[in-house]
C-alpha cells in the first residue's frame, strides 16, 4: 500500500472518529461540585464588584461523520463553568457563543468563549445602601 493512500485512509479514520469535543472537567466530583458554584455574569454587573482575571474558556461541539450533536448554548455554556472550575474561578463573563466553522474533525462547529474569573474582595451592597434619608420630628 502507498504512503499516500495510507494517508488517505488514516484522515478518513480521523474523520469517522469521535464527532464532538466534549469537557471532561465534570467527571472529576470537586470540579463539578466547584462549577455547580460558577455564576455566568453580564458585562454590565462586572462594574460592581472587582476581580482577577485567569483566563479564557472555551467550550465547542461539532457535526462529523455520522456523529451528529445539537448543543444548546445553554449547555455549551454549563461546559464553561466546567472548564472555569479548573481555573477555580468564581464566575463566567463575556460570554459569546456562535458557529465556529469547520475544526479539526468536524463539518460544521459551534462554540461558546468566555472569560474565567475570581472575585476579589466583598460585593458592594449599593442596593442596601439607603437612597433617602428619614427625618424624623422631634
């Protein structure tokens, strides 16, 4: 046999292989007890409270071969917290999900990216903080 069809046959294998990057930060039972934690935060509350940044998460499926996954973002976006929980961070923010376009073994992707990060300090409570100030007659 030739090196090249040898080649072809082994893409071909690649390619009927396993169809979907999955996480396999949850199997680990503190992992999935510290995502279970993980809060996915707006853009617009990070004002409120600071924080450090770890680092970027990611989480993707893919349509390949006979393999056919239908993620939802909101699961993709359970991964997240998945992956966050290796960094342990206390939160997802900056979350964007989307197709990804053609990976490695995979047709057709979509995938959700994030920014992992940990609280620094108490929250700030401006929501118990009074707004008005009570007058009281003497």
């Amino acid at each position: 046999m030739s090196i090249h069809l040898r080649g072809v046959l082994w893409v071909a294998v690649l390619a009927m292989g396993q169809g979907c990057a999955t996480s396999n930060a949850l199997r680990d039972p503190e992992l999935r007890r510290r995502a279970a934690n993980i809060a996915i935060v707006k853009a617009e509350e990070l004002p409120q409270r600071k924080f450090k940044f770890l680092g970027e998460v990611e989480a993707a499926t893919c349509t390949s071969g006979i393999y056919r996954t239908n993620y939802s973002p909101a699961a993709l976006q359970e991964m997240l917290k998945g992956e966050a929980a290796r960094l342990e961070a206390d939160a997802v923010t900056n979350v964007a999900c989307g197709e990804g376009g053609v990976r490695f073994q995979c047709w057709t992707s979509y995938e959700c990216r994030g920014d992992a990060i940990r609280w620094e300090g108490p929250p700030s409570n401006a929501a118990s903080e009074p707004k008005f100030t009570l007058l009281q007659r003497e």
